[in-house]
C-alpha cells in the first residue's frame, strides 16, 4: 500500500452505507412524488436544519397541492424501508483494519435532523469506523454546495489531492473533484473495493504478486471460452518481465509453433509461423546458428511483392505487417538489417503506417497498437539504423494521433510504452488513468484481446500479458 501519507476516505450514507426504497405509492397520489420532495428547495431547507418537520410538511403540502397527511404517509413509508448496508459497513471495518494508519474515514451526508435520529437507531449502526461524521443539519449547508466540502475539508486538515469522496450522486461527486478530490460514484461494493484498491495500492506491486501466484498459469482464453495454451503470449510476458519462472513454454528447437500441444481452437494443424519463432528468436537468449537458418528461410518464404509470409507453409500465402515487423526485428537483432531483400517488407511497413492501414487492425491482430508498438521496439532497439531514421518522426506522429482513444487494457500499456520507446512522455495521464481503472481486486488487469485466429477471426486474449505489459507501463 501507499503509506508515505495519510488518505482520507469520505463516504456518502443514502444508497452507499445506507439503503431505502420507493414505497408504493397512496392511491390518488403521483407515482414519483417522494423523489420529486427530495428535489425541492424545500427539502434542502430541511436537511439543512432551516425548517423544522412542521414547516416542511407544509411547504411541501402547498408546493405540490396534496394535505400535510399525504405529505406525512409518504414520508413515513419511506422511512420504514432505511435499512443499514451491512456488506459496506462491514467491508469498511474491514480495510481499515487491514491497513491501519492508511486513512482516516469521515461520512458526509445530506440528513434531516429526523432521519438522522433515526438513522442511528438502526441495529448495526456504530459510529466506531468514522473518524467523525457530518451531516447536513449540524453543518447547516447541504451538497453539491461547495462550502459544504471546504467545511470538512478545513475542519479535518484534509489536502483535497489526498481525498476520495464516495457518493452515489454524480452531481455530488463532481462538486468533490471541482475541488481537488477524487470522486468515486457509488455503484457497488465490488466495484468501491476495486477502485479503493487501484488508488490506495501499489498497483505494480498488486500486478508483480498477481503474475506471481499464477505462474506457469498464464494461459489465454479465446472469445469463446477455450484455454488457449500457445506459446507466442508466453514469450511476449518473458519480453516484459524477464522472468522465465512464469511462464509456460513448449520450446522448440529451430521453428516455432503458435499452439502448444494437441489445440482445439481452429480445425485441422496448425503450422510453424514466422511470427512466434522470430519473437522467441529475439527475447530468448541468443542463438546465432537458428537464426541463421530461420532468416535464410524467411528470405525463400516471401510473396510475389517481395513482402515475407507468416507461416513456413508456400501454400499459406499470408502476410501480416505486424508479422513482419517482427521478422524484422530478427534480422535488426542479428545485424543483418541492411540485407537489401528486407526492402520490400520495409516499403510496405512504411506505407502502411503513413497510410493509417493498420487502424482497423490486421487479419491476426484486431487492435492498431500492437502494430504501433512492436514498430516502436524495432525502432528504439536500433537508434540510428535506416529504418529509425526513416520511420521515427512518422511513428512519433501517427503515437500522439492515438493519445487517449480509448482501448483495452493491452492496447493502453501497448500505447503508452510505444510513445515512452519514443521519448513521447506527455500527455499520457488520461491513459494512464484509465489503465489503472483496470486494474481487478486480484492485482491482475482485465482479461483483454491480443491476437486472433486468421480463417475465423476468434479473439484470444491473456490476463498474464495484460498485466505484465500494464506494470511495465507505469512503472
């Protein structure tokens, strides 16, 4: 956890700590008439202590032309539903007592003095989690006003950059961060306990013990359910991580294969293809005698424009551009990039990226930024070689026109490494941001897709990669 100063936490009690529901409502009267109370000047008068229950029943009475009765049988049945969320109070007692001296706790909460009183009267109230509680009719100004957050702000101590304010108000939660403070907006528990995590913990720390407890686990899974043990994932966490004791692996000994063992995903077998063997080729330690004979393979395994294929298979034609950024890399990392047989495959990776054709993605990878990021590592891994000179300041350009466009949680850290690999290191906070958010109670990031099967366009996607990638990210 991030210890080096105290957080404070401040909790909202309607449908956060508190729960109620909509009565039904008296025959003859609005289905809707207790929200629309609630909404009204008069309700702020008196959950800020200005009007007592008498004056308020009246002026609701008059505003919506029903008797003090109504006003009073409406008010009552709600009422009768205030129940205590005991999972939320629980889950808070809980955390604090797992990391104490983290953060202090406040409740803020827009209350009549009535309700209040009755509030606390619940079974399991206690006010033993809260380092001090306000509510609206002691403070005597209500939210979103923003005197209200400055009072309790001023009162504590509290730096608003070192605040979490929790409500289930949105309009609530914006006053907050107008104000400095983060803001969450209260859809759940599962979701509170998540985010409190990802802001409150040391997300790389969280993502390093997650990899750690499924080692040798690290498998993908396809769109459609299936384990996917492949290789090709694998490599890529051993590229981040450089860890060889996570990941699963069915090495081989000159051509690499996609899928380990007997695969169910795609019908009939499954060849070596270039992508995988020039991957393991480059991160696993150097085999000068393999790639040798891989790259004189690759040279005779080239389509009718000069462009390589993606499989050892003439009868496969396939070329992919991310594939051949890859190859690339192999002949770069055993310097033999000046080979003039690469300049076919170069042109065509130029183009494509001057040319936008990678933004719907290719036939085996869907997302644009696998593409933006292995020709980032291509470029960072040989500064001053043609291909950097050439391509450097039109990848740079076609990396700030991604900035903050959204995507999973692999296309983020594939993002945000690509614009680091390429001295791009501002603007990046709101990727940054979002990636965190990913970020599950586990310390793991979201499953995300990667890759996909070319025929059938399956996606496969991997927990392991996503995290090892978002903790190189924003480390």
């Amino acid at each position: 956890m991030n210890a080096n100063r105290q957080w404070t936490l401040i909790f909202d009690f309607g449908e956060v700590l508190f729960d109620w529901s909509q009565p039904k409502p008296t025959s003859g009267l609005p289905v809707h008439l207790l929200k629309e109370f609630i909404s009204s000047d008069t309700w702020r008068q008196y959950n800020c202590g200005l009007v007592n229950d008498k004056e308020c029943y009246q002026k609701l009475a008059s505003q919506f032309d029903i008797t003090v009765q109504d006003v009073t049988g409406v008010l009552e049945k709600a009422r009768s539903t205030i129940t205590l969320n005991r999972d939320v109070w629980d889950f808070i007692k809980t955390f604090k007592a797992q990391h104490p001296g983290l953060f202090r706790t406040y409740a803020m909460s827009n209350v009549s003095a009535t309700d209040w009183h009755l509030m606390q009267s619940l079974p399991g109230y206690s006010q033993e989690i809260f380092d001090k509680i306000f509510v609206s009719c002691d403070m005597r100004m209500c939210k979103p006003e923003l005197r209200s957050y400055r009072y309790l702000l001023e009162s504590t101590g509290t730096d608003p950059s070192w605040a979490i304010f929790i409500d289930n108000n949105s309009e609530n939660v914006m006053a907050a961060q107008s104000l400095g403070l983060h803001g969450m907006t209260f859809t759940g528990l599962d979701t509170l306990r998540r985010e409190l995590l990802n802001i409150l913990g040391d997300s790389v720390q969280r993502g390093q013990f997650f990899l750690a407890r499924n080692a040798k686990r690290l498998h993908s899974i396809s769109e459609n359910g299936l384990k996917v043990r492949e290789n090709f994932t694998q490599l890529l966490i051993f590229e981040m991580t450089k860890d060889y004791s996570l990941i699963d692996l069915e090495p081989h000994k000159t051509r690499w294969n996609f899928f380990i063992g007997e695969q169910q995903l795609v019908p009939g077998a499954y060849p070596a293809d270039m992508d995988t063997t020039c991957i393991a080729l480059v991160v696993l330690p150097n085999n000068p005698v393999v790639a040798q004979v891989i790259m004189e393979e690759a040279l005779q395994l080239t389509n009718p424009d000069g462009i390589f294929m993606t499989y050892f298979d003439s009868r496969r034609p396939r070329t992919d551009p991310m594939v051949c950024v890859n190859i690339l890399r192999l002949f770069y990392v055993y310097g033999c990039g000046d080979d003039r047989a690469l300049q076919p495959t170069k042109d065509w990776i130029r183009r494509t990226l001057l040319y936008r054709a990678y933004v719907s993605g290719t036939r085996y990878y869907a997302s644009p930024e696998t593409f933006l990021f292995y020709l980032s590592r291509l470029l960072m891994e040989n500064p001053g070689s043609d291909i950097s000179l050439d391509l450097g300041d039109l990848l740079q350009e076609r990396l700030r026109e991604r900035i903050n466009s959204g995507g999973n949680a692999i296309e983020l850290a594939m993002r945000i490494l690509a614009c680091k690999a390429l001295q791009l290191t501002y603007n990046l906070e709101e990727d940054k941001r979002k990636l965190l958010g990913m970020q599950e109670e586990d310390g793991g990031w979201e499953l995300s897709w990667i890759c996909r099967t070319g025929k059938k366009g399956i996606s496969i996607g991997n927990r392991g990669l996503a995290t090892a990638l978002a903790i190189q990210a924003l480390a």
